[in-house]
C-alpha cells in the first residue's frame, strides 16, 4: 500500500474527514467501477468523456478507435482528471439540509502515453476486457492485426489520486430526532438482471458462469 | 421539444448514429440520473467534481456548502461542463473487439449563476430534493434561515448538449457469428435494497411509500 502525497489538486477540501489516500482504498474503488468519467481541456474548455477502462498497478487503460479524439489528446501527453462514483444508497435525514448520498468516489489525475508493443497493447485489452467481465477474454475470440491497427491504447500514470467517501447513517440536529420523520438509508446497488442470449447464436450454448454470477463486488 | 444545435463542442463524432440532440431525450437521461460529474478548469488543469442536482427547464441546479470550490468557480461565470451516464447492459459480443457497453450518456455545456432571491433558492432546494426523492420535501424539515445562509445554489443554462446511446444486441463480424461462443447482453440496472431505519428514530414511523416503492425509472 502507498500513500499519495496531499497536493492543491487531489487535497479534499469540503468535509476533510471524508478524504482519503492510501492506495489500498483507491484502486479498490477503481477497480469495482465499470466505467470511468475523463476530463480533459481544449481551448481553455472543460469536457467530459465517459468511457470504460482497466486500472493496471498505478496506471489507468483507456482504448478506443484510432480516430478518438479523447485518445489523441491522451496520446499527445496533456493532462486529465479521472473520476468514478459508486453510488452506495440515499441518506434520508430528517430535515432536507442533511440529505445525503452515500458513494465512493475517486479523483486522480495523470497524463498518459500510447502502448505501441504489440504484447503491451494485448496485455492492456486483456486487463480492459476482464475488468468488464473476469473471465471473457479466455473465451472470446482475441483481435486480430486488423481490430489491433485500429485501436489506439493509452496508459495514463496515476501522479496524485484521492478518494471520498461517505456512509452510514443520517446526522442530524439535535433537537430534529424527535421529529415525526421516517429517517434512515435506502441502499442502492447496480445488480445485474437474467442475461438476454444473442437471438443470432446459432448454437445451443449455455450462459457461461462468470455471466451467470456476475458481480462487481466479488473482485 | 427543441433540438439543441450541433456545434464542434457537442458534435457526437465517434458513431454519429448513437447521438440525440433533441430536448426530450436528453431531459429523460438527466432526469433519471442520480449524480452529474461537473468538469471545470483551473490553471489550465482539468477537475471532475461528482455532485448529485436536478435539471430544471433548459438548467440544471447545483448546491452545496459556501465554501465550496466548485460553486465558487461556476459563480464567477466560468464554462463548466456535465455529464451523466446509465449503465444498462454488458454487451458480449464473440469477438473482444466487438464488447461494448449499452448506456445512455448526456454530455452538456453551460456557464452559471448564482440563485440569490431566497424563495428561488428555497424552489431549487425542492427541485433538487425531489430529484433525488420525489416526495421527500414535503415531509422533512424544510431549510431554515441559517441553513439557507450556508447554502450556495447555482443554476446552470443548458446552452449545449447532446445524447449518446448504445442499445441492443452485440453486432459481430460475419464470419464470428458461428463460432462457439456464448453471446448477448447482461443488463444491469441501480436497484433499491431494503430501507435501512435509523437506530435514533424514536417513534416507530412506517417507511414512505416514496422509499418502499423507490424507483429512478418511474419518473
């Protein structure tokens, strides 16, 4: 476990105690998010680009389209902010100001480089498509020099990262809690539902176990 | 419904076919989102702030603490841009490089302003509640004076956005249609668990019906 260092950028202002920095927590919260949130800036304006990834060591896998625009800003080496927010549930509090939301999230920010080795850019697809789904690249058929050319990968270093994180109960004021108030947490989870078979499998094949079982929490 | 205009800022330019830019689209994905993800810049270094709000007409309403930098940053009018996204689906194709995602993505544009009339920020305060529990401001304990004070609330002119959507089955090359490999969606959706009652209620109040039959997709 490392820790990143507190810096202006990844220092958690509003509500400290919430702040964390230690690498452990941070890549835990990476890794069970299924997509990731890219800003980056052109002509002095902020975007923002949703797009799945893989977190390899202290490094972050983006991939797409040879054409992305995202990708050859990445590939150019200007700096981005990455987040993920898992949502965990809603923070019923008496009065309407101690509303909360429980969630994990995670800023880090980097700059990154294109993988341009073959066995780099197959080994990044590889981790890309397990963090989607453990288990798929074993089975799929892998790309081929022509899926490969089309692909830009880029790696982007985690220089400075933080999490926040918020959970438990509601906190209130203290003459509120004798309110006639229904208080408490509705938990939210992202669940998978019964898989939808491809109509166009001409084989009988059965829904494989790491679709049948799929859950992000098991990592 | 109006269609906001293509610009090179909103322009959806990998896969065209998959971007909306028509208001009814658009609205209903950031109605059923939870949390927006802000990106701003600051010193030319892009930041994503995760933050739950509520869309209003053609704005969106932010809140938080005074102190907060993110509210100090859109107040003094700076370009922000926000995004949202719904997972819905694990998309598996044969091939690795066919995997995807379904998901309804909105990405906009806009610069924003301080609500200072207080029964305007008392409305954007409902707004924002009720975007998270439709339901709730009418039973909590409305803000009072010296909440009020230590609450900034911006709104946001929605002044460019656009949709981007993925649905359905996987598509496939050709000639991967017959191999043997399982292929088809896993859906996935935000699902409430059990409400979870405040160990501090001191009466036995029954959970709102809002609670028990919580859901984002009946709005």
């Amino acid at each position: 476990m490392t820790e990143f260092p507190k810096t202006s950028q990844n220092r958690i202002k509003r509500l400290p105690k919430r702040g964390y920095y230690d690498s452990e927590t941070i890549y835990k919260i990476l890794d069970e998010a299924l997509i990731c949130h890219v800003g980056f800036v052109e002509n002095k304006q902020p975007f923002i680009i949703p797009i799945n990834f893989a977190r390899v060591n202290d490094t972050i896998i983006l991939h797409g389209a040879k054409a992305s625009r995202l990708l050859k800003h990445i590939e150019a080496g200007n700096p981005v902010c990455i987040e993920v927010t898992l949502v965990d549930g809603l923070v019923l509090a008496r009065s309407v100001f101690h509303h909360s939301i429980n969630y994990r999230s995670v800023v880090l920010f980097g700059s990154g480089q294109t993988i341009e080795d073959d066995q780099d850019k197959m080994a990044a697809l590889e981790a890309v498509t397990e963090h989607i789904v453990p288990g798929r690249w074993g089975e799929a058929r892998l790309p081929n020099r022509k899926e490969l050319n089309a692909t830009s990968v880029v790696s982007i270093r985690i220089d400075q990262a933080s999490a926040k994180v918020r959970s438990g109960p509601p906190g209130d004021e203290e003459e509120d809690y004798a309110l006639p108030i229904w208080a408490g947490v509705l938990p939210l989870q992202e669940m998978p539902l019964s898989p939808k078979r491809d109509e166009l499998m001409t084989q009988n094949i059965a829904v494989p176990k790491y679709i049948a079982k799929y859950s992000r929490k098991q990592k």
